[in-house]
C-alpha cells in the first residue's frame, strides 16, 4: 500500500476535472527541483481556500527504526496552533503567561475524557503525567499525547509554549514508512515555503538510523492538499 496521498496499488481513484487538469501539466518522469515544486503547487492551488502545502518523505528505513523528532519551521505552519497545558500551580500561571491556548490540570483531564479536542499539541510537566498518562489511548492515537522525545513534556513550559506557537511541529515516519507534515499554506511566499521545506529536510536527514544501509531517501513528493504530487530531485536539495 502506498501513501494515502498517492493512492493504492492496484486500484483506480478517480480524481476531479481540476486534479486533472494540473495533474497533466506535471510530468511524471521528471525529478523537479524543490524551488520549481514550491513555483508549480502554488501556481496550480485551484481549490476554493488557502490550501496546506504538504510534503512526503518516503524512507528507506526498516522496521525495527524509529525517524520521530520536532522541527520549527522558521516560518510557521500558516495557521494558529492551539497548544494546552497540562499544569498546576505556578507552572500553570507560567504556561498562561505564556499565551498557552488551554490550561489546566484535572478539569482538563475530565473534558478530553468526554470528547473534547479542540487543540492541536499538548505540553505536560513531569509531575502531571501519572494523570495525563490515563489519556494513553486517547491522545495517542491522535497523536496528542505529551512525550519528553518531543518535548512536550517539561518543565519549561514557557520556552515550549513559545517554540510551539512559531511553528515548532512534530514529524514521525508513519507504518508505511513515510514522513507526512504540512510546511505552510499556498499564500506565503515562496521563500518562506522553501525555508520551511528545507528546515524540514534537515532535520528529517539528522534522524538517519546509524546502521541503516544504502540510501536514506527513496522519494519525496510536494503537493496541495487538494492537488497531485510533484516529484523532488531529493539529491539536489
């Protein structure tokens, strides 16, 4: 199976007119350099919004490797991050100091407990985790659970609240091996794109398993969120 963006082997999907049309105008057998990638997934945006420019790294990995780290993409993601803060006392003043979207502790606990999630990352100090840990299944799954791997858990909650809300986001290679984040939206400007794409890059390539064999990087495919990947000369970067 491939990635989801890419579709499934062996099945047809049928894609809209527009997909189409852009999609017939990208050629298939090049290898695009990232600055031309950035230039066509704006120029080709047809969807009706500020559409996420998205990249996937395809890794040459195996499965006993573990590719999991953060990046702060010098321009941000494009769109407000909401982080809340698993915290009491002064560190939960800290964190509100902080301009942390959510804060608090049980009560918290209690409302994620009965369906709620309306924030994108979440921060716990150490002392909060016993209770925060309950919320495993929960916040895992979503890829919403505090982890010190990440950051995400510490003690300081203003240095994290602050790096999360200038674009400081996590990236993990999924099952099939790929690596799959947002770096902006099609209304920054390419500069900032390419900034983002290559802090993204490096940080991906600093992960490198010690003992893997051979190339790192199988593929790495620019694309909208509506629209068709754009193969990346991954060398050339």
């Amino acid at each position: 199976m491939l990635h989801p963006l890419y579709g499934i082997r062996g099945c047809v999907v049928k894609r809209g007119k527009k997909y189409r049309e852009v999609a017939e105008k990208i050629d298939a057998n090049k290898l695009y350099t990232l600055e031309e990638a950035v230039k066509l997934v704006k120029e080709f945006s047809f969807a009706g919004f500020d559409e996420s420019v998205e990249v996937a790294i395809n890794l040459n990995i195996l499965q006993k490797h573990t590719v999991r780290d953060t990046v702060s993409l010098p321009h941000g993601t494009g769109k407000p991050t909401r982080v809340l803060v698993f915290a009491k006392a002064d560190k939960a003043k800290e964190a509100k100091d902080a301009e942390a979207d959510y804060v608090g502790d049980v009560d918290l606990i209690e409302k994620i407990k009965e369906g709620w999630f309306e924030f994108d990352v979440a921060v716990a100090t150490p002392d909060m985790m016993k209770e925060v840990g309950k919320l495993g299944p929960t916040l895992g799954k979503r890829g919403l659970m505090p982890n010190p791997k990440t950051h995400t858990v510490t003690n300081d909650i203003s240095a994290a609240v602050g790096e999360l809300k200038k674009g400081r986001v996590e990236f993990r290679a999924d099952k099939t091996n790929v690596v799959h984040l947002g770096v902006g939206k099609c209304a920054m400007e390419e500069s900032a794109l390419l900034e983002n794409c290559r802090a993204l890059f490096e940080s991906v390539m600093a992960k490198r398993p010690p003992d893997l064999k051979g190339d790192y990087i199988r593929s790495i495919f620019l694309s909208t969120t509506m629209g068709p990947g754009i193969k990346i000369d991954n060398k050339e970067i």
